[in-house]
C-alpha cells in the first residue's frame, strides 16, 4: 500500500470512530457539568447532577426494577439459552443454521411492533402487566444472542471428552455438569451478561408493558420529556456504564476477537 | 447416532418461549387488525376497514416513511460496509481497535444516542456553539435540529454498528490467498473488488440493509424527539396503543408498514443480486 493511500484511509477510520463514539462521550461528558444544561461551555466539573438524580424519589425504584428485570433475563436466557444451543449441536449444521435463524426472527422486528403486539397479547391473556411481563419480553430478544454465542463455543467443542465420561459411567446431566459446563462456563456467562445489557438498555418495548412501574431507560424518557437537565445525563451515563462494562466482561469472557 | 428425545427435550424451552411470546402473539395482533372497536372495547369482527382506513388516513405518511427508511438503510449499509472493508483490508493491526468501537457502540444507548444527538444539534447545542466559537456563524443555525436531516443523522447513528457487523463477518470468510490469487491473475484493484469482495460480502450486506430498513421504517421515537414535525408512520402507531385506543388500526398499520417494507426490501435484494461486475 502507498503512503497517500494510507493516510486517507486512517482519516476515514478516525471520522467513523469519531461519529460512533462522541455522542456516548458527550452523555457522559455532561453528566459531570455544573451549569443547569447539557451544552458547553463547560464552566466546571461538579457531580450536582448526579445528586439530583440520587435525591429524585423515582430513581432507586427505576434502578431496582432495571437490576432486578436484567438479572432475572440474564439468568433465564444462561439456562434456556445453553440448553437450546447442547440441542442445536446434536442436529445437523443445516438444521442448526435454520433454528437459529428461526430464533433470530424476532430481532429483525421493529421494537414497536414487537411491543404492541405483546401489549395486545398480554391484556388478552390477562397476565397482569409489570416487571413480569418485561421479563417475559426481553427473553425474546436477548435469547437469540445467547443461543447464538453459546452455540459458536460449542461448534469448536471437543466432544470426546464427554464421551470419555458417559463411557466412564456418568449420566448425561452428571456429564454436563462435570465436564461441559466447567469447559464453556466463560462463554455461557460471557452470553448472559450480553443478554443483560440488551435487556438493560431496552426503552422501546419495556415502556409499552410495564404498565406501572420504571427502569431506568423510563426514567431517562420521563426526565428528557420534561425539563431537560443534565441529571438526565447523569442516568444515561449509568446505563451506559452498565451496558458497556457488561459487555467489556462478556468481550474478553468470550474471548471475542471478530 | 444421539437420543432424539434428549435433543428436543433441550430445545422445548427456548422452543416454547419462541412460541408463546412471539408466535402466539403475533398471530392474535395480525387477527385483531380486522376487529372493531366498540365503545372502547374490542369487538370480534372480520372488516377489511382498518386496512382501507390506513390506505385513506395514512398512505401519504407511510410512502414518506418508506422512502426515508431507504435514504437511511442506504447510507447506513455503504457506511457499514466502508467500515467494514476498512477493518478487513485496510488497518492491519488497528482493525481489531475499529471493531471494537463497532462492538462497542452496538450494545447500549438506543435512548441516550437519540438523546445525545438533541444535545448536539439544539440551538443551544454543541455543533452551534461550536461553530459560533469557532466564528463561522453568528446566529445558530435553526436548522441542524427538528427536521428530516437530523432524523437521517440520528438514525443511521444508531444503526451503523448493526450494518457493520453482518457485512465485517461476511467479508471475514474471503481469505488474502484468494485477493492474491487474483492479483497474480492480472486482476487489478477494481476487479479484485468487484468480482471477489462484492459478491462475497452479499449475505452480509442485505442483511445489513433488511435490519436497517425495518428498523427505520418502524421507529417513533426519533422523529418525534429530534424531527419536530417529521411525521413517520411509527409516531402514528404509537399512539393508538395509549390515549387513541385504537388497538385494531394500531394493528393493521404495522402489517402494512411490515408488508411494504418487505417488498421494498425484496425488491432491493433482487437489484443488488443483479450486480454483474465488468
């Protein structure tokens, strides 16, 4: 490659790194600001903002909701997730391919629709709406990741080994949990903290079921709908250290490299 | 060879998850599109009437929708895919720092990137100021914000990492051995590109595009907090769910907003399949 060349695209790089990444810098930039709105000039740091959020009376039950709703997918999409992918190793790659793309239909739905329609169905089957029924929901889109993850570990998984235990006298389930568990266990966590950061950083379809109640991704809404202030950053920033540290862990949990 | 029952039995519950809150739900959504409202209540019916009141009420508003999503699914997939080719074949060892930002910026901050972009474009927002400070304007622009422009600006935002990473993983699957085959053939860098990256990266790119279109095209919340009056078929939808309460027209203008866009994306497919490079 010649030099000009070069150097063109690492100005095409730097932009495109520049477009993604500022709007999250900026989040969190103004979070730490002392002056009543998200603009610059930034006079001084303060953490103002972030007292108001703490001292406004929705946060600590938006926060609870959030940690208590992704926790729960977190772990349900870990054990349905693992199981589905150990039944999508014994079939065929074919068939495997299909059902996960299968699985994989619901995100390829905008969130609205998605969310009315389960809105719909909830009210019909009179399941009352709440943190349950977000559970219920954010199963739906955060299982495919995990069915998808877990099974790429598993497509390089040496099988012999569990065979070397069945033919020693474990049972299939006593197999798992000595054997493969313990060698994927990396990537089955690595997969649910993906699962919850999906479920955390969910506004669209959390706000058509719940019905009553907040997360934080709500409470953001409500705050940016009414006065603007940079407590909104404030909140925003802890989403976005949530979401992004989960996935940082879950990165080099799963040993991702591209 | 392996327990069949064994097999299904671990697929039952993701099976059954599949099935109830998806299936199941979609299903009863596509039926009550041809029921009445009565007094506030649903009422079993078999009307086509919703279906003619979208095509009267809302066809302006849906065509307009359907066009911005192709503006926004275009921009965002030939983005996706200079990025991606960037990371493939361009960066060497920055690659993995340029997918990491992709990875990165995928998970986390639908509302907070919509968010961010109101606190960039305002009057009082960070490119004004700037570019006040800088001496360029005076005034600040009134129109960086509430208009077609920033609702394309914002969505395709949000949408990049999603266009990247189908494309990034398809063109992973084309080896240097194959580029250099090709270049000790006689294949210039253009044919190279044409012949071998193009064709290849295809899966990868009407993915890319399909998620991007549908996505855009059933969005609400962008138009509504950085488009002003930018009126999509989306800010329509919402609302028959909360204070109109018109559950089956709610419901029939999602078939059609996802019927439509399946045609437009079938159609696209077929125009990117008839890529015949020279």
């Amino acid at each position: 490659m010649n030099r000009p060349s070069n150097i063109v695209w690492g100005g095409i790089g730097v932009l495109f790194a520049v477009f993604l990444l500022s709007p999250l810098a900026l989040v969190v930039l103004f979070a730490f600001t002392s002056r009543p709105q998200s603009a610059f000039p930034i006079e001084a740091l303060s953490l103002r903002w972030w007292e108001a959020m703490w001292v406004n009376p929705n946060f600590v039950p938006a926060l609870w909701n959030s940690l208590m709703i992704s926790g729960t997918v977190g772990l349900i999409c870990a054990i349905v997730g693992t199981m589905a992918a150990l039944g999508l190793a014994q079939l065929d790659e074919r068939r495997a391919r299909l059902a996960a793309a299968v699985l994989c239909l619901p995100l390829m739905l905008p969130p609205l629709v998605l969310g009315v329609a389960l809105l719909s169905f909830y009210s019909r089957a009179r399941i009352p709406m709440g943190p349950q029924t977000v559970i219920m929901s954010h199963l739906l889109f955060a299982l495919p990741f995990v069915v998808l993850v877990v099974y790429a570990r598993l497509r390089n998984f040496d099988f012999r080994v569990v065979e070397s235990a069945r033919d020693l006298g474990a049972s299939p389930v006593r197999a798992f949990f000595t054997v493969t568990l313990p060698i994927i266990r990396p990537t089955v966590v690595g997969a649910a903290l993906i699962a919850m950061a999906l479920s955390l950083d969910d506004f669209v379809i959390t706000f058509f079921t719940i019905s009553k109640g907040m997360t934080l991704p709500t409470f953001v809404f409500a705050m940016i709908r009414t006065t603007v202030t940079p407590a909104a950053n404030a909140v925003g920033t802890l989403i976005l250290v949530m979401t992004i540290g989960a996935t940082l862990i879950a990165l080099w949990l799963t040993r991702y490299r591209g | 060879m392996r327990d069949r029952g064994a097999t299904y039995l671990l697929l039952a519950p993701a099976a059954l998850i599949f099935g109830t809150l998806f299936i199941l739900p979609l299903a009863y959504f596509l039926v009550i599109s041809f029921w009445r409202v009565v007094l506030f209540k649903l009422k079993p019916d078999l009307t086509i009437a919703n279906y003619l009141q979208v095509f009267e009420l809302h066809l302006p508003t849906l065509l307009f929708t359907l066009g911005l999503a192709l503006v926004i699914a275009v921009v965002t997939t030939c983005l996706g895919f200079v990025y991606a080719y960037l990371i493939r074949f361009k960066a060497g060892r920055l690659g993995p720092v340029l997918l990491f930002v992709a990875l990165i910026t995928l998970f986390g901050g639908y509302l907070m990137k919509i968010y961010s972009w109101m606190t960039i474009l305002g009057i009082t927002g960070v490119l004004n100021t700037a570019l006040k400070a800088l001496g360029l304007i005076s005034e600040p622009l009134p129109w960086l914000f509430y208009n077609v422009g920033a609702v394309v600006v914002t969505l395709v935002n949000f949408l990049l990492p999603l266009a990247i990473l189908p494309i990034y993983a398809s063109m992973r699957g084309i080896t240097d051995i194959e580029m250099e085959a090709a270049r000790d053939l006689g294949a210039g860098g253009w044919r190279r590109f044409s012949d071998i990256v193009v064709p290849r990266s295809n899966t990868g790119i009407m993915a890319a595009f399909a998620l991007c279109f549908l996505l855009a095209a059933g969005d609400y919340l962008t138009p509504q907090l950085v488009g002003g009056k930018v009126n999509m078929i989306g800010v329509q939808i919402a609302p028959q769910f909360g204070g109109l309460g018109n559950w089956p027209l709610g419901s029939a203008m999602s078939f059609v907003t996802l019927g439509s866009s399946l045609a437009v994306i079938l159609l696209s497919i077929v125009l990117l399949l008839q890529w015949r490079p020279r």
